[in-house]
C-alpha cells in the first residue's frame, strides 16, 4: 500500500443492542394518457460458519458494510434492511453528511477508509454496498472482490471502460453474488415489455429511442476559481482518491451560471450551490460520469435484455458545447448494433438534457412522457410496455406472462447471496450496460464517430479516442495493489 496514501485510524462506536429495521413497507385519448404514464417503475457470524459465498447457515443474518452512506447510499441501505441484510459497518469519508446513517444505524461500526474497514471486519461481513462516487466504484468494488465479498455497486458500475473489465473478470473469479442498482429488468413491466416483443407484438425492432430529463446537476460549467477551507468532517483527499488533484471548493460564487441551471425544468436548487460533494460529482469528468452515466444503466437495461443486444459497433454523438472538464447541457448518442441470429440490426438513440425523439404519430397529439423509451419495429411502435396501437394491444392483451418477476433490486442480491439465482444486474450482466454508456462519452467528448472493437477493447477508429479507455490514476492509487 502507498504509504503517501491518508490511512485515518478507524473511528468505532461500542455496537450497543441492535436498532430495529424498518417495515417492509377507452377512450383513445384516455389509452395513449395510460401509455405514457406506464412508461414514466442478530449476531455476527464468521464466514466460515456460513460455508462458501453465497450459502449462509440456516437462520442466519447476512452482515452487510455499507461504504458511501450519506447520500443515496442512506435510503439504499435501509431497502438492502428491508431485504434481509443486518447493517454491521458504515464508511464515509464525510462524517457529517453521513451522520444520518450513524444515528439510524448506531450499532454499526464506523470506518472512514474502505481499505481500514476490509481489514478490521474480515470474515465480520459477508456482503458489502458501495454508493460511492463513480471515480471510487472500482477501487472499492475490486478490493471487496478480492476478499470474497458479496458486492452490490450503485450504478454506473465504473468510471471507465478499462476498469469495467478489471471489476467483471474479478467478480468471475471471486464467485461471489454481485448486483448493480440500475432498473430492475426482471419488474413486471419490464418483463412484459420482453414478452411482446419476443411475441412480435410491433415485429422486427430497428430502433430504440430512450431519453432522460437528467442532468438535475450542473453541468457545461468550468471550475471555479479559488479554494475553500476543508471541513473538518470530511478527508478530501480521501474523497479525491485517484482521480486529479484539485482544491476543495464548497459552493459556487454568487451569480456562477452553473446556479442558473436550478431554473431548469426538475432542477433542485440546493444541490446546485455545491461544486463536487456533496452529489454534484455527477457532471465532472474526473468524478462522474454525467447524466448518460447516471442514467443510461437504467434504461438501457430492459432493451438490452429484450432485444439480446451485445456490445455496439458503432457510436456517434451531437451534443450542446462540451466543455474540457464536464459534462455538456443536452447531448444525443447514437449506438448501431450488429444483428444477432435472426434478428436485424439495432440503432438506439439516447436523448438527454430534456431533449427528446419526435412524437410518434400514434400518439394523436398526447406528449411524450418526460422520460421513457420508445420501440420502433416494423409491424408498430412500444412505448415502455404499451403497444401505441390500440388494435394491437387488443390482440396481445391475453398473451401469456412467462418470464419471472422478482423482487427487484434489493431482494434479487439478498437471494443471490444466500445461494439463489443470479441478481438480474449482475456484474458481468451490469458491465455490458456500462461500458456502453461509457462509450457514448467518450463519443461526446471527441465529438468523433467511433467504430469499436469489443474483443480487443480498442477503437479501430479515431485511435486517438482509445487514450479515453484507460486514463490515469493519481495520488499513488491503483488496482493491482488494492
């Protein structure tokens, strides 16, 4: 381990009696309204009583760390609660923005490097949750991996393509039950959306249009200038990890046009005032990976599985001014899939910054809902899971439901954990969805049409653009040493 690296001495509190979880808790008009609304869905036992990953002993409570609690990490825990996990260890570099998780969770033992907590808690947990940054996923992944953990990783799985590769091969070594939170493929919707178009309820599908409102983040901005005293809650240099270093900033200067962006539509003007933590990562190339990042696994992850797409041949991107360190406003990406068997080649077009695909005509005047995904094929069009043809969506209303629905993100992990099948968003499944999102930003960033070789991982075209797939680690990080 670089001895350059910050290792802060773990801060624990005794683990009094455990706190309780918390409880489980037509017209034709009047049709296509419905259609864009359904489119907008305790002890702690050693491991080697528990056996091998993923087969704990009868009655047991799978220990779960949590690393990145204070954000989304906090409302995602208490689902992974709710699932069945005990909640044994927190670990945030930020002490007063994780103070929420600590108090609901006092038991738990506190960590503020990820690295302190794997040595400590050894065979103390089972399972861990990371909701870090994106610039930390792999990292933090790998290391977890490596000791046998059960992992689930906040989506996007990587930062970068090539650590993409390294988190999959690790997860298939370490046999373990791993799980990213994008949507749920295996949902009732979801799975019906796979139903008719295995059925062929709209034909051959050609395209796919998808769209998101994202960014609710500032985005298209260059960093501001000066530098802000660090809070004494938060390890900055731990925060920063590998990517460059940078001065702490804590909120934007007065009249910054980045506070501007609260106006649009969704914006969520608190979280603008913070320049990169807390949440305001997502638009900085260095930390996040933008809102084709954020939200590109979540809505390519039923077409992918619907349509049995693999990795794209070819990827393509207009966008609004893309400046050196962000991500731009709006952006369209355009990814061509090779045809697969007997199915036809796919173009899916991505749309964000509240860009969206022209209005289908079937739509007879209705607008598009503010996020979804559209299916083109050859017989007719699918919005979400809803044929637009009302003819169509008679005919097929009585086909028969085959595929399984599950419990979702949370119950899905917790069932592969304890020897059940596979999350829906395993690893290896989550990896192609990343990479492809990946591979759309750099196709933003050069501004370039990219032709891509999967087996190679390489572009054969610009092969300037390959510099994007492996970028740097700083500060004396790396992940062979992790």
């Amino acid at each position: 381990m670089n001895p350059n690296i910050p290792r802060p001495l773990p801060h624990r509190t005794a683990p009094p009696s455990p706190a309780p979880l918390l409880p489980d808790a037509c017209t034709r008009r009047r049709f296509l309204r419905q259609a864009a609304a359904a489119s907008a869905a305790l002890t702690l036992i050693p491991r080697h009583v528990l056996g091998a990953p993923g087969t704990p002993a009868p009655n047991s409570r799978l220990q779960l760390a949590g690393v990145g609690v204070g954000g989304v990490g906090f409302s995602q825990l208490q689902a992974c609660a709710r699932a069945g996990f005990h909640i044994a260890a927190l670990c945030d570099v930020d002490d007063a923005y994780a103070k929420k998780a600590y108090d609901r969770w006092p038991q738990a033992r506190r960590y503020r490097d990820f690295r302190d907590l794997l040595q400590a808690e050894g065979d103390r947990i089972d399972a861990l949750y990371c909701a870090t940054p994106d610039h930390t996923h792999a990292l933090i992944t790998v290391a977890a991996l490596r000791r046998k953990k059960h992992v689930c990783c906040v989506k996007p799985l990587t930062r970068t393509v090539h650590e993409s590769r390294v988190v999959v091969a690790e997860a298939q070594k370490a046999g373990v039950a791993t799980q990213v939170t994008a949507a749920a493929n295996t949902s009732d919707t979801a799975c019906r959306s796979c139903e008719l178009i295995a059925a062929g309820a709209i034909g051959p599908v050609r395209e796919v249009h998808i769209w998101s409102s994202r960014p609710l983040w500032p985005q298209g901005m260059q960093r501001p200038p000066g530098e802000d005293p660090v809070p004494a809650s938060l390890d900055w240099k731990l925060w920063l990890g590998p990517a460059p270093a940078r001065p702490y900033k804590k909120q934007w200067p007065q009249g910054h046009y980045a506070l501007a962006q609260a106006n649009l539509p969704g914006g969520k003007a608190p979280s603008y005032s913070a320049v990169y933590h807390p949440w305001n990562f997502r638009g900085w190339w260095d930390f996040g990976t933008g809102a084709l990042g954020d939200m590109g696994c979540h809505w390519l992850n039923t077409p992918f599985r619907a349509l049995q797409l693999d990795h794209p041949a070819r990827i393509r991107a207009t966008s609004t001014k893309v400046p050196p360190e962000t991500a731009p406003l709006a952006s369209i990406v355009t990814f061509d899939f090779p045809a697969r068997a007997s199915r036809p080649s796919v173009r899916v077009v991505w749309h964000d910054g509240g860009l969206q695909p022209p209005c289908p005509s079937e739509m007879d005047g209705q607008p598009l809902p503010e996020e979804g995904t559209l299916y083109v094929g050859d017989e007719g069009k699918m919005l979400g899971a809803t044929l637009l043809s009302p003819a169509r969506a008679k005919q097929f209303e009585s086909l028969p439901r085959t595929l399984e629905r599950r419990g979702g993100t949370w119950a899905e992990w917790h069932q592969a954990c304890q020897g059940g099948p596979k999350a829906g968003c395993h690893f290896a499944w989550a990896g192609l969805l990343n990479e492809t999102v990946l591979l759309g930003n750099i196709a933003i960033r050069t501004g370039k049409h990219l032709e891509w070789n999967a087996p190679r991982m390489a572009f054969t075209s610009p092969q300037d653009a390959n510099a994007h797939l492996q970028p740097p680690y700083h500060n004396g990080w790396s992940l062979d040493s992790i």
